[in-house]
C-alpha cells in the first residue's frame, strides 16, 4: 500500500476511478457551501482519482480564470484549509475546468463531450444537477441527446438534489422523463441527510449488535421521535421554501428516510436494492392519512417574531421575499403509524422547525415503563430508558438508564452511557464526502431509488391536500418550541416531548 493509499484509508475510503466531476449550477450556493469544499476534503484524504476534474458549468460568460478564482474565493470562505496550503491548492487549481453555456442549448453540451474527450482514459462522469428543479429534465434530455448517458467509453452517473417533485404528480412525472433519458442505476437521488455518520450508524447499531433485536418492537418500545430543530430562519431561501414548507423540505424527504431506516427489517444484503425493498416495505406499511387522522395527527405553524440566541429575530412574514400573508409552515409535526408485525401500535412523531431554540437533531427511542414499580421513583430525573442517535451536533449515541444514587437509601437517579462517534481527531467525513464518494463508487445503497420517493409523496398527499385548503396557520415565537397543539400528539405516549437542549453540548 503507498503512502497516500494508506492515508486514504485512514478514514475508511477506496479511492475511485478518475472521474469528470461536472457541476450544473457551479457558481451556485449548493456548490460553494457543500459541494466545493466536500470536493476539496476528499482531495485532502486523496479520495479523488487521480486526473479527477472538477468541470464547473455556468450559465454566464465566465473565462476559465474566473471559475478558478471562483473557487479559489468560495474555499477561502467554507475550507481555509484547502487554499492556504500552496502545493495542495496548486493541486486541485490544475484539476478545475469550464463550460460557460446556455442549459437549453446543445452546443453546451457539445462543449461538456469535447472536456470529457480531452481527458485520458476511461471517460467516466459524475453529472451534478445544483440547479433549480425545473431544470432537471432539460438538461438530463439534452446529456441523453449529446450521447453523454451512453457508458461505453466511462460510467455516466446523474445526480440529482431534493425537491424531487412537489407532490406525487409531479415526482411520477420527473421519473418517468429522467428515465428516459438514463437508466435507474444510472441515477442517484441525493438525501443528504443519509450521508450523515450518524444515520448510517443506525443500521450498523441495529445490523452488527445482537443486545437491540429482541428489543426492537411494539413489545418494548412505547413510541419513536424523530426530531430536526434549526436556530436559523428561512435566511435568503424565501423563494423557494414560500412553495414548499416544512413538510415538504424536510418530512417528505430527511425524516421520512430516516423513520425507514429506523424501522426496517435486517437486509437480505447490504446491495442497495436489499436495503431500499426493506424500506419500501416500511414506507407501504404507513397507515394512510384521513381528512379526519390528518387534524389529529399532523400540527403545523409559522415563525413569529420572537428571540433566538438572545438576538432579535422578525417573523416569517416579515423575512424578504415572504408574501406578507403567508400561510406556508416553518414548523411540522406528524404521527405516523407502521402497520406491520413489529410496529403495531407504535407511534412514530417526526418533527421539524426553523427558528426553534436550539438546533439538534436525534433519534430518540422511548421504551416502556418497566411492568412493576418495585422502586420508589421519587427522584425527577428518572424516566423512561431512552435510546438517543445523535445526529448533530457531536453525533453520537446515548443510552439513558436508571440506577442508584450512591448513599444509606435507595434512591434512583438517571445515568446516560454515551459514546460519541469522535474519530480521534481525524474528523468526520461530511455528508457530501460521503454521497460523492459513494456515486463515483457506483454504490448506490444512500440514494432514494424511483419507488421511494414516489412512495413518501403519497403517504403525505392528504396532508398536503388539506393544508393547503387553509389560510389560517398558527404561530410561534421563533426562539420557542410554544407550538399549538404539538403536544397533543403524544397524548398517550410516555414521557413527553424529549428536551432537545440536553443533546447541546456547552
Ligand atoms: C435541507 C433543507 O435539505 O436540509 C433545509 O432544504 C435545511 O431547509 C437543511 O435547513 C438541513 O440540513 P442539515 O444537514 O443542516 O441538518
């Protein structure tokens, strides 16, 4: 194994193939905040094959010594590291190339084949879609038209980013058009939020460990929450997230992935496919939502001016570019149910909100009360046993138990076994890392597959239909979790709202 090999695998990856990385949206904020400097770490961990490109496309006249500028800047701004260091600068400055060019014309992707033929070897691509949804069949017909989808001469990956779709239609109808142009293996759906080290942990806590199993039911387990709180508001996202709304952005996409993951069975394999039919028996096990079970199962709401991190903060309605009667939701809550052998009866409550107190998001897994209460429970920290996977901040895992307090009498008091996933200061790789390592990999086992996607519009289509029915919504302070009606839905359920602020670290 050479040197750089053997740094390589320190965090674990297997450099690919030489692949053209090429950027739709290049000068984009996707690219520069995630994709720019996920790209430059991986380089860093010598992740990228060598003679890797990073071929930015933009729609503007851009000369190649302003992409490379570009990037030089935005690196500055999201990874210092990357630019300060000269030879490593140098190194990824030589991989950079342009094609400045109309989306709706062929010529540019005439342009993007002539690239792909200056480069020796195999002629692999990785296509990035960071542009806006509407752009997503143009652009993959016109790299289908320009023989750019053909494999023979490299692979040729197509990468898409969330929203896919608004609803059911027209996620049925983006399918249908990008599978035309592209196999499905050729198409990798981005969730970021499966790149996450925590949530890819689940499956290894839950795959690699005998102790969870038996637990891991209706028998023991009373309910699951599955919680995404941001501090930030909408920020400069008015126009898109005015056509979408919390539940869109995040349930129907992060939670409702993450939910799957949770409750699946054990894979045949982990090939991508065993994994994704797992879920999608999940995803056709939710109970169907009713005009009725949606007012009782599903809460939603808007920011309203308050304080966050003892800063001022002004309503939704007043952000820029917010219609000043919007009814859009800044904040979602759904119960859903599994109706399978081994959910029967759990409840599942997935929340999400912008401009909550504190910004963590968690698993958490509440059990049941233990059958006999032998001991006194007379000290206000016990509680159910709860089983915490923390995505962020510092992911990790928690186990909360009850034990004695130390002294003459027996009194109990809450322990928490925890283990962050800390990786000896190495640092963890980013959810990008790992998606785009994972696509030039070809293993597709993080990314929704056709069917998936489908599947989650559907099951939240009646709440979608019935919201959208009301102009009225309610409100909360932002820097709250003061939410109407959020804790009705775990009426029933032990042990409350988990307190989120105990996952902030100080
Ligand atoms: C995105 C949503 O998909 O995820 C954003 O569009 C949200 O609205 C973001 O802020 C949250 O991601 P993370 O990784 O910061 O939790």
């Amino acid at each position: 194994m050479s040197g750089e090999d053997k740094f390589a695998s320190l965090i674990g990856g297997h450099r690919p193939e030489a692949t053209n990385i090429v950027i739709f949206g290049a000068n984009g904020d996707l690219t520069k905040r995630k994709l720019l400097p996920a790209l430059a770490h991986m380089h860093h961990w010598n992740l990228l094959g060598h003679n890797s490109r990073i071929i930015g496309v933009v729609r503007q006249k851009w000369t190649h010594a302003d992409w490379v500028h570009y990037v030089h800047d935005e690196l500055l701004n999201y990874f210092p590291e990357a630019v300060v260091n000269p030879p490593s600068w140098r190194v990824i400055a030589a991989k950079l190339d342009l094609v400045s060019g109309d989306l709706a014309e062929p010529v540019t992707y005439r342009h993007i084949a002539e690239a792909l033929h200056e480069h020796e070897g195999r002629k692999n691509a990785l296509f990035y879609l960071a542009i806006p949804p509407a752009w997503y069949d143009t652009v993959a017909r016109h790299l289908h038209e320009a023989g750019l989808s053909d494999e023979s001469e490299g692979f040729r990956r197509l990468v898409i980013e969330k929203p896919f779709g608004m609803d059911l239609p027209s996620a049925q109808k983006l399918n249908i058009d990008i599978q035309s142009y592209f196999d499905e293996a050729q198409i990798y759906r981005i969730d970021h939020y499966l790149g996450k080290e925590a949530v890819q942990n689940l499956m290894v806590f839950r795959f690699a460990n005998s102790v969870l199993e038996p637990l891991w039911n209706r028998n023991y387990i009373d309910h699951v929450q599955i919680s995404v709180a941001e501090s930030l508001g909408v920020g400069y996202r008015a126009g898109y997230y005015e056509t979408s709304g919390a539940l869109r952005d995040m349930i129907q996409s992060h939670l409702m992935q993450v939910m799957s993951l949770v409750a699946m069975e054990a894979p045949v394999s982990l090939d991508a496919d065993d994994v994704r039919d797992e879920k999608m028996k999940v995803l056709r096990s939710i109970r169907p939502f009713s005009a009725d079970t949606v007012k009782t199962q599903a809460v939603r709401a808007q920011y309203a001016a308050g304080e966050v991190d003892g800063e001022k903060a002004q309503a939704y309605r007043s952000e820029p570019g917010v219609d000043a009667a919007s009814s859009t939701e800044t904040f979602a809550a759904v119960k859903f149910y599994i109706d399978n052998w081994r959910w029967q009866g759990v409840p599942f409550v997935l929340r999400t909100g912008k401009r909550l107190p504190v910004h963590v998001s968690e698993i958490c897994i509440r059990f049941k009360e233990p059958p006999q209460k032998l001991f006194e429970l007379n000290d206000g920290n016990v509680r159910n046993n709860e089983l915490i996977f923390r995505l962020q901040p510092d992911a990790g895992m928690q186990l909360s138990m009850t034990a004695k307090q130390p002294g003459l009498s027996t009194h109990l008091r809450g322990v928490n076994l925890d283990a962050t996933y800390g990786m000896d200061g190495l640092g963890m790789p980013e959810a990008y890392e790992t998606l785009l390592h994972d696509v030039m990999m070809g293993e597709a086992g993080l990314f929704s597959r056709a069917d998936e996607v489908e599947e989650c519009w559907k099951i939240v289509a009646p709440i979608l239909d019935a919201w959208a029915e009301e102009s009225d919504i309610a409100t909360y302070p932002a820097g709250t979790f003061d939410i109407p009606g959020m804790d009705t839905l775990l009426q029933g359920c032990e042990g409350g709202w988990r307190d989120l602020s105990e996952s902030v670290q100080e």
